[in-house]
C-alpha cells in the first residue's frame, strides 16, 4: 500500500476506510517482521481498482490482526486477465 507509512503515527487505528481512492495494488511488507498497521481489524478497499488475488494476499502482511475485509467494486479476476473480444 503505497503511502501507508503516512499513518504509521497511528499505530492503534483498528479501523480504515479507503473506499474510493483508485487503489491498483497492494506490494508486500517492506519489512514482514515490521508491520505498518499491527492492530488494524476491518479494511474497506470497495471500488478501487484491484485486479489480482495476489494484492489481497498482501493483506494479511500489511494487517496481521484483520478480521474483515472490504473488496465490493473491485475487477479482481482469477489468474490472468482474460480479454472478451
């Protein structure tokens, strides 16, 4: 999550909203055995721009206590994109 790290002085936040924001991916923890949001529970990434499962697998790095997540809205598809023509 590209500018997570402007959050990092809120290091109880259990809830986050991020509806909206044009999100497109989601990389791996920069360092797994720091997370940005340790005490981060409910996650809303609604209509963003995700397409791969392999930005939700990030989550749990980014989030290690999450509890729900969010994804309504977003292209997510399986594997690679698959283009109907």
């Amino acid at each position: 999550m590209p500018g997570v790290y402007a959050i990092d002085s809120y290091p109880r936040l259990q809830r986050l909203v991020l509806t909206s924001n044009t999100v497109e991916s989601l990389g791996p923890v920069p360092i797994p055995s720091e997370p940005p949001l340790p005490r981060l529970k409910h996650l809303s990434l609604s209509f963003n721009k995700l397409r791969t499962w392999q930005d939700i697998d990030h989550i749990s790095g980014w989030c290690p206590a999450i509890e729900s997540l969010t994804l309504t809205g977003n292209p997510l598809v399986e594997g690679k994109l698959l283009f109907m023509g």
